[in-house]
C-alpha cells in the first residue's frame, strides 16, 4: 500500500513532489525508510563511511506535481558575506 506525501526538493531543481511513505510500524527500518549501517577499510579495519540501504517497506516513487521557480538574484540569501550597509550578525541595542 502506498502512503502519499506532497515533499520540497532542491536537487536537480525546486520543485514539489508527491513520493511515497515508509509504513511507520515497520520493523525492519522504524518508520524511516531505509537501514543506516557503517562500513570500515578492509585492510586496517578502521571507520569507512556508512552506507544507506532502503527498505522495501518504501519504494523509490516520485512524481513531480510543480516545478518551484528560482528566486531572483536580488532575493537570495548570502550567507558568507557581510553586509555592506550594516553591521554584522545581531544587536542587543534599541533601533532608535
């Protein structure tokens, strides 16, 4: 049985989605859709990375429902520079 949920994707490109729901009773996973397991270097046995695999309980599908426009550049958010017209970061100051 599939589970339906609308979804905000950022990759290829914003858009919304309706994908399928992991059944939240499932054993295997508890609800998240998949089994998180670490993995190490055959050779000296240390940490490698983890690994993700899905569970059935979930199926990879998606469909998109409506492609988001990009914000103007004028719009977006920067996150690394300073503001040019102000101090940076926050105040405990009154604004007047």
């Amino acid at each position: 049985m599939i589970r339906l949920r609308i979804q905000r994707i950022a990759l290829p490109r914003n858009a919304l989605i309706l994908t399928d729901t992991p059944r939240p009773d499932c054993a295997d996973c508890d609800g998240v859709g998949g089994i998180e397991y670490d993995y190490g270097d055959y050779e000296t046995g240390e940490y490698a990375g983890t690994d993700w695999e899905p569970c059935p309980c979930s199926t990879g599908w998606r469909v998109v429902l409506l492609p988001l426009p990009n914000r103007p550049r004028w719009l977006r958010r920067r996150v690394n520079h300073p503001d040019p017209w102000g101090p940076v970061g926050y105040s405990d100051e009154p604004p007047f």
